[in-house]
C-alpha cells in the first residue's frame, strides 16, 4: 500500500505565523537601530567634549561669567574671543547642533583640578537655556600652565532617539562624555627694566 502525504497549501497558517512573529521580529529591528543611534550620539558628545577641552587649553577664550584676574582687575581677551560669558561652553553646543543634534537640556561643565603641586576647584556649568552655575576663577583663562581641565557634556536621550522613548531606554535617560586636556597656557615672562650701567664682561659673574 502507498502513502501519500498531503501537498495542499496552507496560506491561513502562514498568514498566522507571521502575524505572531512580526512584533517580535518589528522590536528586534528596532532595537538594534536604537543602540545605532546611541552609539554614533556617544561618538558625537566625545568628539564635542574633546573638542572643549582642546580650546579651553588655548586659554583664548572664556569658560564662566568670571572675567576677574587671579591678581585682581579684569581680563580682557584678544580676538577671535569676543570677550562673552561661557564662549567654551557656546562652542560645545554649537558643534553638536552643527551635527544635527537637538541640545535641549544639554549641559557642559568645565572644571579647572589644578596640578599635583595645587590643586584647584574653579569649575562652571552652562546649560542651553544661557544659565551658568559655578565657582571660582575662569577654569580656561585663568588656569596656570599644565593645570588639568575637565569637559564634560550631559544631552538628555529623549533628543536623539529615533524610537518611542521608555520603550527601550528610560525617558530621563543622559548621555554623557567627558574630556581632560593640560592647559597650554604660557608661563609669565618677567623682564627686567634696570639697565646695566657698563657692559657684561666674560669675567661678571652670572645673574
């Protein structure tokens, strides 16, 4: 005897089989454009905060609303620096929403730690809404050569996410990246005014 098996289609088990695995399948999908777009913010905050910390090294430009000289009066800039409170801070936020990326909530710290020899705590938030908190002398400005500057830029994740927020990450998630850099700063330069009264000799003793 011959058995035969059965070769009639099955359309409605397919159609339902598909129907259960599309949500699954949908979610998968979703997730994994999501950790995409997580990790190129990440990259964008890290090169943001590099970037503040490379130009707060320059000292060129102001980090806080503190424009007063560690020796007293105030500081005045040269250009490119237009003298404005937080121009580090400015420059920051600019680079990220050159990038495309909303800064809504965004904050960047600039925090001056000092060196081994002495330590510091000058150190200045802005946030994108123009408000600067902190303390202390200008951590880009007035820092002394080789102090360590920190940057750090915190972006809430309900900017730049590209799926319903709370679905996979909280919707009070931040990113966050930081950056340390050595202030460049040159050393001051003291000159003396008294003039010789006869010319140095190979015989004069040394200064």
């Amino acid at each position: 005897m011959m058995l035969y098996r059965s070769c009639r289609r099955r359309p409605g088990v397919a159609a339902t089989e598909m129907a259960l695995l599309a949500p699954f399948l949908l979610l998968l999908l979703m997730g994994i454009w999501e950790v995409g777009r997580c990790i190129m913010i990440q990259n964008l905050l890290d090169n943001a905060a590099r970037e503040g910390a490379r130009i707060s090294a320059s000292g060129a430009f102001f980090a806080s609303s503190n424009h007063s000289a560690v020796a007293g009066g105030t500081i005045t800039l040269l250009p490119p620096s237009t003298n404005a409170d937080s121009e580090v801070q400015k420059k920051v936020l600019a680079y990220l929403q050159a990038s495309g990326v909303t800064t809504t909530g965004a904050t960047v710290n600039i925090a001056n730690a000092g060196s081994s020899s002495a330590a510091k705590t000058w150190s200045y938030t802005y946030n994108a809404s123009g408000t600067t908190t902190g303390g202390g002398f200008d951590p880009a400005v007035c820092a002394d050569q080789l102090d360590r500057l920190n940057v750090t830029v915190t972006l809430p994740y309900q900017n730049v996410s590209w799926s319903p927020v709370g679905w996979f990450i909280s919707s009070s998630a931040t990113i966050t990246a930081s950056a340390s850099w050595a202030s460049v700063n040159d050393l001051p330069l003291n000159i003396s005014t008294t003039i010789p009264s006869k010319p140095i000799q190979p015989t004069d003793p040394l200064p």
